[in-house]
C-alpha cells in the first residue's frame, strides 16, 4: 500500500499538523515493509525533521503502533539507529467477502498482511439475503476469536458484495438474484446477535471486484503499474478500473461493469436485464457449459482446469473462445482507457497460458494505438495476494493510517 | 475555466508563495468570468488576508493581468469596492486545430473568452503532412496579425490534431493518412518561416478530441458534471474522457479512443487495420452513405441535416441506425465508467433530435445499474463553446495563469 506523503496546508492548527504527520510516519514505516525503517529514513522520506519525526515516534510507540528492534546502519556517518516496525497487535481491519458460492473474511494488520482467514465453501443462492449475510456474520465472529487470540483488535468492517453497491445497499446482484438488499443493516445487526455485549463495529460496503483490485494495487507487485482495468472472472464478471493508483467508482459507484459490456446485441438473455453480455460468453458458467463440463462451482472449475491442463480439446477450445471474447471486449476498454495494464483474476488467473494468447491476438489486431503486442506484458494473470476480502480488510485500515490518534486505544471487540 | 484554489504547503519559500497567490488571485478573479471580482471577496474565496489580496492585486494591476472598474457593493457594511477584471489585453493563447476537412484558429484572453476565429475548410487528405501544417502556419500568422491589433500577446500556440499524439508527434492519424509526422516541429517550422524575425512560440499538441472535451469543461456550462465522455462525429469518430475534472489521457496519452471500439469483428474494414469499427457505422462518411447524400465534407453534412429535417425516410433511417450504434457502444463505456454524463458533439450535435432516442433506447436496455432513462438528461449535446482551437488556446492559458510573473512582460511575436 503505497500512499501520498504530503504535508499539510499552511491552514491547518496544530493539532490536526500533530495528528497528520503521525499518519505520516506511520505509512513511511508501513510502506518500507520488510525493509528497514529508521527515523533518520523516515525524516528524509516525509520531510520533517528528525527532532519531530523523533517526538512523532516516540508517540506512536507509546500508543502502540510501531515497534523497534535491533540496531541498523544507514549507510551513512553518524550513530546507528534502530529499526522502526508497525505493530502485529493492536488495530486490525476485518474483510467479510460474500460472493456466490463462498464467504471469504480476513483480518489484516497495519502493515496490511493477513493475519486470519476463515473461507467457507457454500451456495448462497436461493437463499435469503438476510440469512447468507447471518452465516456470514457467524463466520466473521469465529475469525474475530481468532484475531483477539492473536491481540488484533478489528475497528471496522468492510463488506466485499458481487454486484451493484451504493449508500450502504446491494441495489442488484443479479447472480445472488438480490434487489435492494439492505447489506450493511443486515450485517451489523447480525454481528451484534453473534457477539452480544461487544461494542458495534462500523460496516461499510463495496464492490467485490473494486477490493479485489485494490488489494491488487496495494499488495500485488504491480511496480510502476499505477492505472489497470481488473476484471474478476467468477459466476459473474466483475470488472474495476484503477487510474492514478485510485479506484475510478463512477457517478454512482458503478463503474467497471465490465461483464455487461456487450458482445452480440442479439446473444442470449443475460440477468441484467441486456443480451449479449460477456458474461454470457466469458462468465464460469458459460465457460463450464461450452467445455462440456458438469456441475458448476468450485468442482466445476477444478475439472475444467484438470481437462485443459490434460489437452482435453473441446475444453482447451471453450477457454480460447472465452478469451478471445474477453480480448474483443478488453479491446474496446483499451482503446477508451490506455491503461498500463489489464490484469485477469478469479478463474482466468489459472486459465492464463490457455486464455492468454487468443485474448491478446484480439486485443494486438484491435487496439487501435498499435501499442498491443502479443506478451508484451500489458495482459497479466492477478496475484494470488489481490483478493477482495484482503483489500476489504485493507480499506478498513486506511482510515486507522490517516489518521492513528483516533484508534489509539484497542476497541473491544 | 474552474479551477482548484488551494495553498501551497508550509515548505515552499516566500517567492514561490507569492507567485502561487498571484497565480490564485488571477484566477479567482477570472472563475468570477461576468460577476463582479472585488478584493473583499477574492480573499474571502482563497482564504487569504484581505491586506495580502490587495498587495497581490496591486501587483497583478501594475503588471497588466487585472483591470479595475467603478464601483461595486458587496452587500456587506464598509466601504464599496472596485470591480476586478481580467485584461483583455496581454499574453494570450493560440489554438489550431488540423483537422480532415478544415482548419480553424483561435485566440483566447486571460478569461478564455475566444477573440479572434479564422477557419478554412479544404480538404487536408492526400496533401503531405508538411504542406497541411505549412498551411495551417498561414491561417496561423493572419490570426496573430488580428490578435497584435486587439493588443493580444499569444505566449505559446497548443496544435490540436486527429489521431494519436504523443511525444509532440502524430503517431497515427488514419483519417489524415499521417504516421509518424512530427507535426510540432514542422508547423513551428513553418511559423518561424511565415514570421521571421519574431521570436518563437513554444508549440505543444494533443488529440482534437481531447481539446475539445476540455473546451466544454471549461465553457460548456456542464455545472456540476465533472465526469463524462465526449464524443465528436467528424469523419472518425473521435472521443475523450473526462473525469473529475481532468483529462484521462491514459498511459501512452491514447485514451478516449471509442471511435475504434468493435460492434462487429467480422464488420468493414477500418483504417486502423481492425475491423467494424463504430467509426463503421456511426462515422460521418458511413452516415452520408447510408443516408443516401453524395459527396463528403461539409456540403454533405448540411445536406443530410437538410434532408432529415425534411423527413425523408432514408436519412432519418440512417441517423437512427448510427443512433442504435452509438447507444450500443457507449452502453459498454457507461457500464465501465459510470460517466455523469455523455456528450455529443460534431456533426451529432444537430443531429440530436433524431439520434437522440435510440441511442438513449440501447443504453436504457444495456446500462446495468438501471440508472440510465431515457431524457434523463445523461446523454447531451454538447455546447457551441466547446471546439478543439478554443480548447487548445485555453490549455495555453493555463501556464499563464498556473504562474503569470512568468509572463509579466507582453511577448513580442
């Protein structure tokens, strides 16, 4: 999680330049990760000096943000300093990942690594809404066990929800088949039930496929990668677009629908509402279907991956199909956005040496700049570290980075 | 022209500050466009000391930048202030757009008010590239002999060019033929040669679309809109995107390229070597041939609005299919961007009352969150203010405003 490390305006009172600039050494150390953060390192990245990058230590290792150990040398004259870490206890963010056929949640410290992971394995249609969010919010109590076990106190939560996500709400999921879901209500209340007598935790709510590609962003190794179209292949197609090293949320908080770009104005019905739609070429299902594989889920996608990886021809040619569809489509993202890269997750990460090269023979024909050339790098499989929950859990801990005066004490949970 | 009034940080030094708020005070007064711009309310908007706004005012009056007229009351208690305006003297832009069928001149003031307009319509296809520009260097030096007779200084010309540009050169143009042309040094070339022994005029360029997407940002009256996707039928079908206020030029500055976004694969032929390309079906040249109407260019653009105005069933047809068209790609672009608004502009600008609906009825069909209704006032045509010269004249500007000591004394051209 790289951040912007700019002081504040000449405006500000002291009391909020104080608290500012405690968010600020706390992301320098933060984002030198496994490196070795000193305060003489930290004074030269943020721009203070190392009196007050001393004083602004010294208090976030009072309130137990960082942590020090051992001694390093800078490199350069002068006496050693001691290495800065941020805290393995302490604040935490809780991810609740609610998709089609799993829940997945997480918990991640400052540093943003996941420290617990409780994914189930479940068929959450046909069911209603405010039961698969209970069930969720039994799991998320169990991973919270865990976490205080581990001394991480969760301040927030952030639910991960495949389909359209505004004020608090799930306004349409079409392959959950929810409408108007009240998702963060629902959740909250049932976490109360799971854990009576425990101070509430915020809820907020996202699309899965935004916090997919977030975490990508944050976690994934994308280096000098600042703006990248994410498209997710699950049940559905999730799509996200990150430009500037910022999710692009729309309007409405709808943008990166890329599964319902369309392929065929006349092709089949989709659950939206359109026809035609990638997801009715390039989504699981239809991939399972057209490569003649039974029984949907994550079996289904199993033996898929077990017949194109044995040469199986008719479901080596649904994969190629699938990414020749998904080329088409990503040709015309391309074309509209130039991004520096399009990044394939969900089933498309391990279908990749089999999907790859007919999605990036349309795109090379298509992208109108010439720039597209076939493994040229622009077309990548996602990490494994870029899952929503992970970046559900990450989004809940930027707000404790901003601005760490306001968690100093550990919440019960 | 809005723009973000904010002071710098606490570590720049006493000269760069001044500059930065002669720089704000410029364009407050100028945000004010035909209100009344007093001291008292300039400082109150930047959040600086009434003392300092009149000691950065006094500056900006001796130095040419601001004119000061009558008296004005502030509705406030105290004594009446003096209204500010921008010069309509001084450093000023120049635009030149290049365009298939035309080429068109622009001079803008410190208000971005348009002062002086020449535009020629010939047909710039099989001329070389260097005779296009030499050409447009003519039409160039008559427009700066009119801006030195309105005491009009240009500081910088901004080329705005159909294709892909970057690095100062036309990468590709298909329309015009162009590949690779390094327009900006052959057209300043050709300005030096058209005005010898002035002094030179730093030249810059960007794609058409761009500039023009930028225009009606600036002058459009779009109000709140911040986002959109602007879209202008020429003979290609050129587009660009704007977000928060901002261009997206995306990573090589080849975004907005939606004129080359597929409706069929296996459609037409395109220039830029893919095929059934939206420029295919919705493009000028595609449109007049449907429709019926013989001959390009503007004669045949106004024949067929001629002709659709008449209801002759065989163009309102035509405009109709190109509207399907539009609606159908642009479907894909509102799923992925969630955009306030879709702007249309071109030769699409009259044709709104007939392309208008279906379009509308595609993307009320196709837009997935629901959000999109017919009339609902998303998709727009775009302003007369808003054309690529006035947006390129205006980029010019923003250097001058951006830090107008830079430019204190008038250039000589």
């Amino acid at each position: 999680m790289k951040s912007n490390l700019t002081p504040l305006g000449p405006k500000a009172d002291k009391d909020t330049v104080r608290r500012s600039n405690l968010s600020l050494v706390l992301r320098a150390v933060r984002d030198e990760g496994e490196g070795e953060a000193t305060r003489a390192g930290v004074a030269a990245r943020v721009g203070l000096t190392r009196a007050a990058v001393s004083s602004l230590v010294e208090q976030l290792l009072e309130t137990g943000f960082l942590t020090e150990s051992g001694k390093t040398f800078s490199g350069q004259a002068g006496r050693p300093g001691t290495a800065l870490k941020t805290a393995r206890t302490g604040p935490a963010g809780l991810g609740v990942e609610v998709n089609i056929d799993y829940v997945s949640v997480c918990v991640v410290d400052l540093a943003g690594t996941g420290r617990v992971r409780l994914t189930e394995h479940l068929d959450n249609r046909g069911t209603p809404p405010a039961e698969v969010l209970a069930r969720a919010a039994g799991i998320a109590a169990r991973t919270l066990d865990s976490a205080r076990e581990q001394e991480l106190y969760p301040v927030g939560v952030a639910l991960a929800l495949p389909g359209l996500v505004s004020g608090g709400a799930v306004r349409q999921a079409p392959n959950l088949g929810w409408n108007q879901v009240p998702a963060e209500e629902l959740f909250a209340a049932a976490l109360t039930a799971e854990h009576p007598g425990h101070q509430e935790l915020p809820v907020r709510s996202e699309n899965e496929a935004n916090l997919a590609a977030l975490a990508e962003l944050w976690f994934g190794g994308l280096e000098r990668i600042r703006s990248f179209l994410y498209l997710t292949g699950e049940i559905g197609v999730g799509g996200a677009l990150v430009i500037d090293g910022e999710l692009l949320r729309g309007a409405h908080g709808f943008a990166g629908e890329i599964g319902h770009v369309v392929v065929d104005p006349d092709g089949p019905q989709c659950r939206c509402g359109s026809r035609g739609c990638l997801e009715q070429y390039a989504g699981q299902a239809a991939l399972l279907r057209a490569a003649g594989v039974d029984g949907g889920g994550g079996l289904g996608v199993a033996e898929l991956e077990k017949r194109v990886r044995a040469g199986d021809a008719r479901a080596v040619g649904a994969v190629a199909e699938a990414g020749r569809m998904l080329g088409r489509v990503l040709s015309g993202a391309v074309n509209l956005l130039d991004p520096d890269a399009v990044v394939l997750g969900g089933i498309y990460r391990n279908l990749m040496p089999w999907l790859a090269a007919p999605a990036d023979e349309e795109l090379t024909g298509r992208v109108v700049s010439g720039l597209w050339a076939p493994g040229g790098g622009r077309l990548r499989a996602s990490s494994v570290a870029g899952d929503a929950a992970r970046g559900a859990a990450a989004l809940v801990m930027t707000d404790v980075l901003a601005d760490p005066v306001a968690y100093a004490r550990p919440a019960t949970v």
